[in-house]
C-alpha cells in the first residue's frame, strides 16, 4: 500500500520476504543500483485486513 513517502507490504512472514527479494533482485537487474530502507515490525497493524 503506497503512501506520500512509503510503501507498507504485509503478510505472511516468508511470502512477503521471498516478494521483496524479488524486487530488490529486479531492479539490480534493471538499474544497477537502488536505495532500501527496511523496517520489520512485528504486531504492526497498518492495514486492517478484511
């Protein structure tokens, strides 16, 4: 979920991993170099899920 300065991914554990290490390997790939921020909050509730 996109927001002014962030992206939230949430999920389960191992699938939201696997996805942004398939990001991160996509955009080496195509740029060669990125920047990455990553914030691990167990509990962290930013997405009410239905």
């Amino acid at each position: 979920m996109p927001s002014a300065t962030s992206t939230v991914v949430q999920g389960d554990f191992h699938h939201v991993m696997r996805s942004i290490q398939e990001t991160i390997v996509s955009c080496q790939e195509e740029f060669k170099m990125a920047v990455y921020v990553l914030k691990i909050i167990p509990g962290y509730g930013a997405i009410q899920e239905i």
